[in-house]
C-alpha cells in the first residue's frame, strides 16, 4: 500500500471539511445580511408596506440559515462515511507493512 496514498487522502479530506466549513458560513453570512436587511431597510426607507418588506427579509434570513445547517451536517455525514473507507486504505497499509 502506498504511504503517499493514505497522506493524499487525509489532505483532500481535510480541504472537504474545510470547504464545508466555509459554505457554512458563507451560508450565515448571507443569512445575517438580509436579517440586517430587514429590521433596517423599514427605518431608512419611509415605506406604505415596509413591514412587509422587513419581515419578508428576515423570513428570508431564516430558510438561508436552515439550509445552511441543514446542508452542513448534511455533508459533514457524508464526509465521515468518506472518513471511514480512508481508515480502510491505513489498515491494508499497517498490515502489509506487518508482513
């Protein structure tokens, strides 16, 4: 079994964390723009139906931030099953290395 293998699976697993980790927050982030969105676009802009508008933003923020967490540990399951078979790629090395 190649070490290399094993090193280069670790760090693509790594970066895919990292990765989920980022579209998570990119998810918060956007999620918390349109909450600020909404509670500030009523007291800047002097609308008939602002209130509309405001809880429409923050209606928004909210599904944002459920499919961002959703997506999230979404992902983050499926990572760990990935995590799984690169155990499987450590054990065939350990025990050809045993022989």
């Amino acid at each position: 079994m190649n070490k290399d293998l094993i090193l280069r699976e670790k760090l693509a697993l790594q970066r895919t964390i990292m990765a989920n980790q980022s579209t998570f927050l990119a998810f918060l982030r956007t999620a918390m723009y349109f909450l600020v969105a909404g509670i500030s676009i009523n007291h800047l802009i002097d609308m008939k139906d602002g209130g509309i508008v405001e809880y429409s933003f923050m209606v928004i923020a909210a599904i944002l931030l459920i499919i961002g967490i959703v997506n999230y540990l979404y992902h983050r399951r499926k990572i760990k099953e990935s995590e799984q078979h690169i155990g499987d790629y450590k054990m065939a090395y350990l025990e050809a290395d045993d022989e």
